[in-house]
C-alpha cells in the first residue's frame, strides 16, 4: 500500500471511530415522576422504581408500561433487581420498618412481601448473585453492620457478623441509585459513607467475611461512596464525594488495582457522583457516571469525557455492558445509543 493510501485509511478509520460516540436518547412514555431503582433484564425488559411507591415494567423496549404498587403510595423504592420478565426484587428504604423487601413473580400484578426491618433500621441498597443469592446494605447500629442476606431470595436473615472490622461511628450508605452494593465478576462489594473514612467491603462469591480497604474518597457526613463496580476482589472503581455541591471536592472517581489507589479525571458535572455503569462498544470501555448535574461518559482509551446529558440523573445501569439506560427526576428515562 502506498504512503498516501495508508494516510487517507487511517484518517477513515480515526473518522469512523470519532462517529460512535455515546448519546443519550430520551424517551417519553414513562410516567412523569422521581425513578430511582433500575434493572435492565434484556435489551426490551426493563424494571424501574421510585417514588409513590410505584414500579415499572416494560416487556417492548420502553414503548409501553405496566405500572404497580406492592404497599403503600407512601414508600420509595430505591432499588429493584429483575430476574426475568415476571420476577423482581424490590426494596423501598427508610427508618420506622419502611425498609423492606417485595418480590414478585408474575410481572408486577401482585407482590409479596419477604422482609421487613426493624424500625430503627435503614437499609440502601439490594444486589443478587446469578446463584439467587442476595445481600442488603444498611446504616450500621450501635456499633454493628446492618446487612441482611439471603441464600436463595425466600428467606431473609439480619446479619451483624458479615464484616471483618467493626463499623465507624455513623458509618452507612447512600441509597441515592441502588449501586452503593454490587455483585459482578464473582465479587461482592460495598461502599460506605457519612463516617471519618470512606471504605470498600469486599469478599469472594465464596468468601466467609468482607474485608474492609480504607480509600482517599471525601469522608464525612453526607460524603462517601455512593457507587462501586467490581472486576475483582483486587481491581475495582469507586464514584462518589460530598452530596452538596458547595461542600464537594477531591477526586470523585477512582480505580483500586493491587492495592493502590488512582484518581480519574473528572467528570463535568458538579457535586457528589450519584451512579456508577461500565460499558464496552467497538472494543473500548466506557465509564458511565451521573448525578443531579448530568450524565456523561469517559473513553478509556482517549482518556476523555463526554456529556451526556445536563437532567437530574440519579442512576444509570447496563445489561451485560452493552444495553444501557438512564433514569431520574421528572419521569427522566433515556437510551444510551452510539453514533
């Protein structure tokens, strides 16, 4: 090939790259209220929960909704974890035995609740295993974790021992996307939040005890962890920092690779991170961020980011790293598509 026709296929190739960019796609046929908690089942099933005590279902893609409510309009459910298009996991949050687990298997059309905390307890955040096994992180109490944990999503137990480290004082979570708890890449791990040092609990899929790795995050009251993405015991992302705008500085995004700590550039939005989503197109990886600022999406390979969207966005979440969707405030739901 000539020096000139390898010149114009590189060009082609660096334009053809330029073109697939990530883009938001709003859509319009959801309920106009907060949505909080998603799931993404598969690229036309999706479960959704927020406000009123409602939950969402779609089977089509986003192009039609089936809507319920497990209990009262009263609950926030800030986390859902869809199994298949009947069967999900809910969990709505707050102190006075508001904190609870609702399943359901038949779409959404009844629910029946599996546990509900003591009135004192507030739990964050739900994740589940491929196994059916499923954890709850929660505000420790008096000096103990409060986690809850399941082995086959029937029966649900408090568990005070799972840590290998007592908590800090205050130490808790921030139930603001349902991703402060995640389990990928037989890893289970949390981020923690509100006490002098924001820390990491990770174990194995067949681990006994979360460890605990204390990380530079922004600590303190309403500052901490608010999402983590594991790709293993030993390697994983943390977003986070202060909830206010005012108060928030520092690095907001890091990676833990054998044992040590790397801040990533920052995001272009404002405050705290709420969200936390991995993704991969046309063989690079994308990291996924959002919170009451905006979206946006940073190219691992460029090193550079990309705005996605100035909406109050609380979470984002992708299906096998490819089918990716956002949600928020004012009935906010958007598509991540590539151009």
């Amino acid at each position: 090939m000539s020096r000139c026709l390898m010149v114009l296929a590189l060009l082609f190739s660096c334009a053809s790259y330029a073109l697939q960019m990530p883009n938001a796609e709003r859509v319009e046929s959801i309920k106009k209220q907060q949505w909080i908690g998603l799931s993404i089942v598969s690229p036309t099933t999706l479960w959704v929960s927020g406000a009123n005590g409602t939950i969402a279902r779609t089977i089509d893609g986003g192009e039609t909704w089936n809507y319920s409510q497990p209990a009262s309009d009263q609950l926030q459910f800030r986390d859902i974890e869809g199994i298949d298009d009947r069967q999900a996991y809910a969990l709505s949050i707050g102190n006075e035995g508001q904190s609870r687990v609702y399943y359901t298997r038949d779409g959404g059309d009844s629910w029946r609740m599996l546990y509900r905390a003591e009135n004192h307890t507030f739990l964050n955040c739900l994740a589940m295993s491929p196994s059916g096994e499923a954890w709850i992180y929660g505000d420790s109490i008096d000096d103990h974790w409060s986690m809850v944990r399941s082995a086959d999503g029937k029966n649900w137990l408090a568990v005070k021992s799972a840590v290998a480290e007592p908590p800090q004082a205050n130490e808790g979570g921030f139930a603001s996307s349902g991703s402060c708890l995640r389990y990928a890449n037989d890893t289970w791990i949390i981020g923690t939040g509100n006490a002098d040092v924001a820390r990491v609990l990770v174990k194995s899929a067949f681990g006994i005890r979360y460890q605990t790795i204390e990380t530079p995050m922004q600590a303190g009251p309403a500052a901490g962890i608010t999402s983590v993405w594991p790709y293993s015991e030993q390697h994983f992302l943390i977003a986070g920092g202060h909830l206010s705008v005012e108060k928030s500085q520092g690095a907001r995004l890091w990676e833990y690779q054998s044992g040590d700590f790397t801040a990533l550039p920052e995001p272009p939005m404002a405050g705290g991170l709420y969200s936390l989503a991995v993704a991969e197109h046309d063989a690079t990886e994308w990291l996924l961020t959002s919170n009451p600022q905006g979206a946006a999406a940073y190219n691992r390979k460029t090193q550079q980011w990309h705005t996605l969207a100035d909406d109050n966005i609380w979470t984002i979440q992708c299906h096998a790293k490819r089918n990716c969707w956002m949600v928020g405030k004012d009935g906010y739901l958007a598509k991540l598509t590539w151009r």
